[in-house]
C-alpha cells in the first residue's frame, strides 16, 4: 500500500548556510582582512571570501589562476580548529531553536521549525532571530533560505546569499523556481547542464515544460524522474536527525608540479591511516574502498573494491587502497596527478557484524587500537610509519560528526 505525505501548508523548513566560512572567519579574526579579497589554502584554494568571489575566484580553483585573476589576494593558511570551534558554536544555536536539526556540513544545516509559533514566531522570525544570533554571538554572517521543502529552502538561501534572508511563501513555489537556471537543481552538473543545454533547456520551466517523458528519453529515467519533480518543486524528503554517514572519505589536492611515485603512495598512506581511525572512533566497519583520481587535464577516474566482510582494520583497507593504485599508476604515469582521494563506504555498525573465531592469531586490531590511543593523547604525528616520517600531508578539514 503507498503512503502518500500530506504537504505542509506553511514554510517550516530552515536551510541556514554559512557564508564563505573559512574566510569569514579570517575575517572576524583579522580586522586587517575586512573589505579585502580573501583565499584561504595556497597550492589549491579552499575558500574565498565575497571580494575574492567577486574577482572570479572560486574553490577548488588551482592557486595560481586564482592568483592571476585576483593579484592583490590576501592568502592566509587554514585554521581548522578555529573553524570546527566556530561550527559547534554554531551548531549550537541551531540546537537552541529547534531540536529537528539535520547537519549536512560544517557549516549548513536544515531545520523544522514547524509547531514553534506559539513559543518562538513565525518561520521568518525564528530565521531573523537565528542570524542575529549567529552574528552576535559568533561574529559570521549567515544565510537563511525557508520553504516548505528541503530543497526549495536550500536554493532560497543560495539566491539570497551573502547574508540575507528568503521566505519561499506557500503557493509562490513555481513562480520563484521557474525562471531560474537549470544549474539550481540538485543533480545537475556541468555535464547535464550542458546536455540540457544541447536540447534548448536552460531554465528551470524549460525544464518542466519539456516533460517528464522527454526528460526520461533524454537523461534516463531516474534523472528525468528527479529533475522534474523537483522543478515542479516536489521534494517529500523530511528533515531528519540522528542520520549516520554512508560513507568517510578524505582527499588530498597536489597540485600540478611532478610528482614521483613514491609521493603518490605516501599521500595514499597518510590518507588511509586517518580514516582508519576515523572508522575505528565511529565504531563502524566498511565493505568497499573507492579511490578516485584527478588529472592534469582535469579528467577523474574512479577505482573501488569490496571486501568478502566488512572491517575496520588499517591494514586491510591499506592492502585493498595500495592494490586500487598501483592498478591506476600507469593512467597516472600518462596523464599526471594532481587530486587523490578514498573514500570508504557501504558503512555499518560495528557491532552488527558477526563475529568469526579467532583460529589464527592475529594482533593487527589491537595494534590499531594502541594507534589510536596514542595518537589521541600525544598528537596525530605521534606514531606514524616510516614512509611517512618528515613529510607533510595537511591537515584534517573540519566535519560533522561521523
């Protein structure tokens, strides 16, 4: 029997989106940054405030085109302990208006505030609220987008964005969506704006009034599906809490100069051994390791494995991530590498996973738990391997909780 979810007849969904946050946070931290054009990263750039935005820049644009185009750039180094600070205090003035918070970053997240009325106002109040707040108590500027859907609140906050505050009131859903470009819907890429593109669709209402069936024949079906109903603002997705991770991942950006082999794999090392205590401190286990590449030509490709059971053990995961690489090094050979990155997915609960005898003696998972207990108390850098000793893989960028 199919359920069907009554639509809410007021705007109840939040959608509150930090603006430019890394560099807003330079900014509040260095008033000798305000008003001025702001990157933060250097090899690649990892945010860039309004002014820089302003000038072209854009993220993860490669340091020197963002150099080129914005000259009289302020480049500063990422703090990611002073924006993971900024981001639970944040997050904690979300939890104070409402307990329906779904974080999707760092720095977003969508709330119901639906059946607060009586106790905090309307939705534009509790948004207004929420960015006086935001602003007083943490110094950042925020974006708030509302509406009766998830998605329609979260392109609300896009089109209002820096700083401002949009209500997508109800029955004025179609008017608002229609005129924009089709690159506001979720789904679409550069590659499908430009197919859309080639069949003479570049709004949203072009989207919706080539039809469904149309959109079927010319994305598939899946997509076709999707896209149309949300360009006729269909999205029945609720807010929700609690929601675990399906995957962890990590990548690391490495620029365009020469890269040796023996680099490469230490990247791959380095990134392997901090989700591996990442999986290990969420207590969960995996089943697939996806490795994905970037190229000098800005082409990707993408390489994954399963495993028989699912683990969380390091050396495991670095057995299978070693086996993806060395399978792509000859593309990477050919075509150079400046991005690699894993990711680990097809998560569950450790403790669903049954449990085999231990016929053989095996101490591999109680070694990764005296490596986390020391890196936890004495630094990250406290033990590592070899490969890794004097060499430098950046820092952890700030995340959600896993």
């Amino acid at each position: 029997m199919r359920i069907e979810r009554k639509e809410r007849s007021e705007a109840t969904i939040l959608h509150a989106d930090l603006d430019s946050f890394y560099a807003s946070v330079e900014q509040r931290d260095d008033p000798r940054l305000r008003g001025r054009p702001v990157i933060v990263g250097g090899g690649v750039v990892l945010a860039a405030s309004y002014e820089a935005k302003a000038r072209g820049v854009r993220t993860p644009m490669p340091g020197r085109e963002a150099r080129a185009l914005c000259p009289d750039a302020i480049e500063v180094r990422p703090r990611f302990d002073a924006y993971m600070e900024a981001s639970r205090a944040v997050f904690e003035i979300f939890d104070d208006i409402t307990p329906v918070v779904e974080g999707i970053s760092v720095d977003e997240a969508f709330m119901d505030v639906g059946g607060l009325g009586r106790i905090s106002g309307s939705p534009v109040q509790i948004g207004a609220r929420l960015r006086q707040r935001v602003a007083t108590e943490v110094g950042l500027p925020i974006t708030v987008g509302i509406a009766r859907t998830k998605f329609l609140a979260k392109v609300a906050s896009a089109v209002a964005k820096p700083d401002g505050l949009l209500e997508v009131a109800p029955g004025t859903e179609i008017d608002f969506l229609h005129p924009l470009p089709v690159r506001r819907l979720w789904g679409v890429g550069a590659v499908t704006e430009a197919k859309l593109a080639d069949a003479g669709i570049r709004t949203v209402g072009d989207l919706a009034s080539f039809g469904e069936h149309s959109l079927c024949g010319l994305l598939g079906g899946g997509s076709g599906r999707h896209l149309y109903a949300l360009s006729m603002a269909r999205d029945p997705r609720r807010v929700e809490t609690g929601r675990r991770r399906r995957s962890i991942g990590s990548q690391r950006a490495l620029g365009r100069r020469p890269k040796n082999e023996a680099d490469i794999e230490a990247t791959l090392v380095a990134i392997v051994e901090r989700l591996g205590k990442r999986l290990r401190g969420a207590e969960r286990v995996c089943r697939t390791v996806v490795l994905r590449l970037r190229f000098d030509d800005f082409s990707r490709a993408t390489r994954s494995r399963s495993f028989l059971e699912p683990t969380d053990r390091t050396d495991i995961v670095m057995a299978v991530a070693r086996g993806l690489l060395d399978d792509a090094m000859p593309l990477i050979r050919d075509q150079g590498c400046t991005l690699i990155g894993l990711s680990l997915t097809n998560l569950d609960d450790r403790d669903s996973v049954q449990l085999s005898l231990p016929f053989e003696s095996d101490h591999a998972a109680d070694l990764d738990i005296a490596m986390d207990a020391l890196r936890n108390r004495f630094g990250r850098d406290a033990v590592t391997r070899a490969v890794l000793v004097g060499r430098h893989h950046g820092d952890d960028a700030p995340m959600l909780p896993d």
